[in-house]
C-alpha cells in the first residue's frame, strides 16, 4: 500500500494527513498536532481562516522531527487581496520557510482571480506546490485554460456519501490529484448500517473503513480530531484491506449522483454567507448542529 503521492515533480504528499478546522487555536492545537505527530502523521493542513497557524508551528517545532520530514499545507483565504503577502504572513506564523502547499480555499472572486499570484508564490519558493480547494470541473478548466502552472491538487468534501466520481475522474484526466477533507463524513454518518458493517466484518471502527475507502483510491485525507485516542485510531489504517464487494457497498452510498461539482451549496458567496449566519445563529439558540462544510 502507498503511503504517499507524487503531486508535483519531486514532492510527495503523506495520503495521511492531520486536518485542524475547527480545533480552537492556542493549547488546542498545540497539544491535537503534538499528539498526530506522535502518532505517526506526517502531513498536517491547515489554513489562513482557521486561526491557528501559529500552534501549528508550535507544535511542529516541539516535535523536534526535521522540516523536511513534515508536509505542511496552508491555504489562502480569499476574502483577501494579495496570496503572495499572505502567504509570507502564514510562514511568520508557522515558522517556516516555505509551505509543501499552497491552495485556493475556494473560487470566491472567480476561479482564476488568486491564481497568477499563487505562481509567483510557487516561483519565489515560499511554496514547493501549489493548487486549489472546492473546484468543480468547469472552475478548474476556466483555470487551467489561463494559467502557466497545473494546480498539483484539488481539495473536496470527499466520502462515499460524497462519492464525486465524476469530479474525481475528471481531476486526473487533467493531471490534479484529489485530496478529501470530510473523509469522516465530519462524524454526522459514523453509524451508517452499511459502514457499520463493513466495519464489523473487519474488526475496524467506521472511522477506519471510510479512510481506508480514500487512501485505497490513492486520494488523501485529513482527518480531524481533537481526542488523542481517535487521532492514533485514525491512523490506522495501512494495516488491512477493503474487498471489492465491500468497496461497491461504500461506493453505493454515494448522494451526490457523481457529481462533478465540488461543493453543493458554496458558503463563500453572498447567499451562502447569509445561510452561514443563519447556521450559527441557530445553533447558537441551541438548535444543534447544520453546518454543511
Ligand atoms: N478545503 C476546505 O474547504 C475544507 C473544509 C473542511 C475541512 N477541511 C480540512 O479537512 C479536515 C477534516 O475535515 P473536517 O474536520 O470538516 O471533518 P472530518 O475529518 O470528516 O470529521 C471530523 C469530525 O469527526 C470526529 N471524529 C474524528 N475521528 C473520529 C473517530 N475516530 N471516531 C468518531 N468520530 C471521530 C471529530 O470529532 P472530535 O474532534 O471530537 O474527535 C470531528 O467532529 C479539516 O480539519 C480541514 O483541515 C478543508
């Protein structure tokens, strides 16, 4: 079983990754990557709007591993002007010299808006690749058909309940690879009787399965945890594998119908950030979680 892909001449990405959205920044942080590290992980992702950028350089620079040794992703927040200055303020914060990758958190502004910026970014060595992040097939050709560099990779919301095959096919038809966030269903369909079974027949918990699902495509994932128990349980996942029969029976419970779009319902634009608000305002009077990505 791989363990890593070649997503750029010369750069491999870990398929396992550690992913932080949500983990408050400070000793949160600090102690979730400090712990993944132990594990084993040796990818972690993160991002311009995540906050906590700073704790992830923390931890990496407690962990005494070599620079070298851990691939670091950050990504551009797009509701900003300029990716090149932003990405040298990442680097201030993570404490390093350059990002393994650089992404386009989402097309906001167009899907080639960041992009001449992300080259120069990747020209000037602050980025040994880079690429983008919630691109359907129409955004990354109307990219691809402007820029001088392939994006290395597309980030998505990637499951079997988010089975994008369409997109993914497409993906690497042109040359980017995927890489999956959500792998773990962000935790809502861990009881799926189906997975459950699956998970059952292998003596694995459905974390594992659905990881397993991605990393036997070769697709990356980055699972999120803030529990030290899950965070080692979550990586392991070189150790078996999955038979075609029950491959067809995860694949099956795809609802996306194969898309080739990225994102259902895109949170980056006006009527997406309205929903956003509404979310977080229901959930704040205790109506549980809505959230989508
Ligand atoms: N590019 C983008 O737009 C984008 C969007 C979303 C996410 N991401 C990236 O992808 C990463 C992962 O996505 P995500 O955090 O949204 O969702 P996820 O990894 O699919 O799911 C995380 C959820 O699953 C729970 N969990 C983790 N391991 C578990 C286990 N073994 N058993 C049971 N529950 C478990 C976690 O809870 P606990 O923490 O309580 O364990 C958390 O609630 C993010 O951290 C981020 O780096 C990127």
């Amino acid at each position: 079983m791989r363990r890593e892909i070649e997503i750029a001449p010369g750069v491999a990405m870990p398929l396992l990754g550690f992913g932080v959205f949500q983990i408050p920044a400070g000793a949160a942080t600090e102690e979730a990557v400090g712990w993944a590290l132990e594990a084993g992980y040796r990818h972690v992702d993160t991002a311009q709007a995540y906050g906590n950028e700073a704790d992830v350089g923390r931890a990496l620079q407690r962990s005494g591993l070599a620079r070298e040794d851990v691939f670091v992703t950050t990504k551009f927040a797009t509701g900003r002007d300029d990716p090149v200055a932003e990405l040298e303020r990442s680097l201030g914060r993570l404490g390093i010299g350059e990002v393994d990758l650089y992404l386009v958190h989402n097309p906001r502004g167009g899907p080639r808006r960041a992009w001449p910026a992300m080259e120069r970014a990747l020209e000037s060595g602050l980025a040994r690749s880079i690429g983008v992040s919630n691109f359907s097939l129409d955004e990354l050709d109307s990219l691809l058909a402007a820029g001088s560099v392939r994006p290395a990779v597309n980030q998505v919301q990637f499951s079997p309940f988010r089975y994008r095959r369409l997109l993914l096919e497409g993906c690497r038809a042109r040359g980017v690879e995927v890489e999956g966030y959500g792998s773990l269903t962000h935790g809502r369909e861990l009881d799926d009787p189906t997975l459950a079974a699956v998970a059952r027949q292998h003596r694995r918990t459905p974390a594992q399965i659905l990881l397993r699902w991605s990393i036997e495509r070769a697709v990356a994932v980055i699972p999120k945890s803030v529990h030290r128990e899950r965070i080692g349980e979550n990586a392991a996942i070189f150790d078996f594998e999955l038979t075609a029969e029950d491959i067809a029976r995860l694949d099956a419970l795809d609802r996306t119908g194969g898309a080739a779009i990225a994102v259902e319902r895109p949170w980056w634009t006006p009527r997406g950030r309205v929903r956003r608000v509404r979310r977080t305002l229901w959930r704040r009077l205790g109506g549980g979680s809505r959230r989508d990505q």
